[in-house]
C-alpha cells in the first residue's frame, strides 16, 4: 500500500463512489479513441478497425492506463480493441454458444443443480471482445423490480438452491445501495448459505471495491466469494493490488477464472506470471476457460491440445494450487466440463 499522503480515499465512500462511476462514464467508446490513448493512432493496425453498433468499444481509463504504449500486440489492448476479424462467421460459431435459454423468470439463469445465477445488470464497465455473452438480450433478462422479486421467490420456494450467483452483465455495475438491499433479501432466504459474484469491474476499474463494500460482504450470514476475471498479469497492477489488498483481512474468498486467448495469454510464461501474480495478492487461480465459439472471436482461439500441453507443463511448473484447471462449457452440462 502507499503511505498515506498518496493513498487513493478509500475510507471516504461518497468520494470513492463519485470515483468510479465518473470513471465508468468517461470510458474510451470508440476504437479509434482508444488507439490514440494509447498512441497508435497513426499506426497502421487503424485500418484493420471495426465499429460494431451492436457490441461496442468500452475501455475505462483505469484499464487503458496498464497497456503498454506505442505496443499493437500489447495483450490488454487486443483484448478490447474490435477487429475486422470480429465481422467474419466461422463455422461451429453461433450467437448463443451456450444455448442460454431465457428463463420463464427473467433475470434467473437456473443452468447447475443447487445454484442459480442472478442477473442484475445489462452491462459491463468494459466489453470484451471475446464475450460469450456480446449478442445476449439483457433487456429481456434482467432481474429488476417485480421480476426481481419474482427470482427470489423462486430461490425461496426452492430448498435444493443452497448458492446464488450474481453474474453478468457485471453485478458490481449495480450501486453499493442496492446490491445491500438484494444481499439483505438474500440473507432471509434460510436455505441460501453461499453468494458468489462473477465480476471483472475492479480490473478495468479499481476503485469499485468501496470499503463500504468489503465491509458489507465480510458481514454477511451468507459466505461470499468474489470471482474475477483476470487474463493477464498486466492487469494485476499497483492500483488493483491495492484495492484488493481492502479484502485482506476479510472472510471474503477471492477466486480468479480466465479465458485461454490467442495472442494474450497462450504461453507458458503469461500463464506462470499470472497464477503467481495472483496468489501475490490472495486470490487462487480457479479456472482457466477454453474460448466459447461465439461469433466475432474466433481469432482468440486456442486449440485444445495446445491448451492441455499449456497446463501439463504448468504443473511441472507451479504446484497444483496454482495451476487453474482447464475446463470448457458445454450446452446443457450440468456443470463445466473439465479437460486437465
Ligand atoms: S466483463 Fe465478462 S461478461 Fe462483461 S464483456 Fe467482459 S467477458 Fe463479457
């Protein structure tokens, strides 16, 4: 941590709140703005842009700040920069990868035996480009007001459901406020003992872990864990290890699942750096996914067999605690299928 002449508020919440929503609102939109952010807006990677209305550019300041300058291959930027390559369809690449089917409750994604995912967002501080989810109608599935409540009644009414997953869009994009109010309903839920939340907001934006926020998890009935979503060592930087650094003497259990990514993290060295980067500020290394063949990512895959090589030499490596297991989603598997 710095000393406390440069230390970030973290103790002050209305200024942290300010911090990071000014921060969400001011992110980079276009492909083009942020090729200048990071100076290649000469470069000639501007002519392989592309502008996709139905999934577009979002890149925080936060985030852009961990990219190497001047650098086209730099592994944060490619994976938010669109590409051309996002417009061509590949075989064995669909809209829906997953099969996600809409719910009759929307908001409430009942995909695994004892645990259901909660959707309270319709979106994210930053857009990958190899989201599963980029052609996914929030709009019709968001657990907001009366379908909210509808969803808990439905947990409630469901014994055999012990976990909640808050999921994406991202659930830290919700204000403190009201992710309190639907903890506290889920805390009167008797059977619920775990609530788990998926997010990859305090990577592009830090300042999101409000001290409000730790405080609060760390005094809930129920056992919390926080998943994110790291790729890259790059993204563990200063900034990030400070803020999570707010959890450690929480109960909150910090976890990390990542995506194999072709040009980002696909090598032994990147994998080692980032399980060890992670463990270094308290978070395990949890899963490593294989790509969903989504439409526009195709040029993030990595062969399945590279990637199973990739963690048998990491485990040569590291010791098992910190070697992720590989595992990809299957439609209508009721758990993700682990491959090594
Ligand atoms: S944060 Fe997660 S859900 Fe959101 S765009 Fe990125 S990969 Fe998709």
């Amino acid at each position: 941590m710095k000393n406390t002449s440069t230390i970030i508020p973290v103790y002050q919440p209305d200024c942290q709140v300010n911090s990071w929503k000014k921060l969400l609102k001011e992110a980079v939109s276009t492909p083009a703005s942020l090729l200048e952010a990071v100076g290649l807006a000469e470069h000639p990677i501007r002519l392989q842009l592309a502008e996709l209305s139905e999934f577009k550019t979002r890149v925080p300041q936060p985030y852009i700040d961990k990219m190497t300058k001047g650098n086209p291959d730099d592994p944060l930027l490619r994976q938010v920069l669109s590409h051309q390559n996002e417009t061509i369809t590949f075989s064995g690449y669909s809209k829906n990868p997953l099969k996600e089917e809409h719910n009759a409750i929307p908001g409430l994604l009942h995909k695994y035996k004892g645990r259901v995912l909660l959707i309270l967002a319709s979106a994210c501080a930053v857009n990958c480009r190899y989201c599963f989810r980029r052609h996914f109608p929030y709009q019709d599935s968001l657990a907001s007001g009366a379908q909210l409540e509808n969803a808990l009644s439905y947990i409630a009414k469901s014994p055999s459901i012990s976990e909640v997953i808050l999921s994406g869009g991202d659930p830290l994009m919700v204000s403190d406020s009201r992710l309190f109010e639907v903890i506290a309903k889920l805390e009167d839920i008797p059977h619920l003992k775990r609530l788990r939340f998926h997010t990859r907001l305090p990577v592009v934006i830090p300042q999101r872990i409000t001290q409000a926020l730790v405080d609060r998890l760390n005094h809930s009935r129920l056992k919390i864990s926080l998943v994110l979503h790291i790729n890259h060592a790059n993204e563990i930087d200063s900034l990030l290890s400070e803020y999570l650094a707010l959890f450690a003497s929480s109960k909150i259990t910090l976890l990390n699942q990542s995506v194999l990514l072709k040009g980002v993290n696909d090598s032994l060295d990147s994998l080692q750096e980032l399980s060890e980067k992670l463990f270094e500020n308290k978070v395990l290394p949890y899963y490593l996914h294989l790509l969903d063949k989504v439409i526009g990512a195709a040029h993030f895959e990595v062969n399945t067999n590279v990637a199973v090589k990739l963690i048998e030499e990491l485990q040569k490596r590291l010791p098992g605690y910190l070697v992720p297991k590989l595992a990809r989603e299957e439609p209508g598997r009721a758990s993700k299928t682990v491959i090594a």
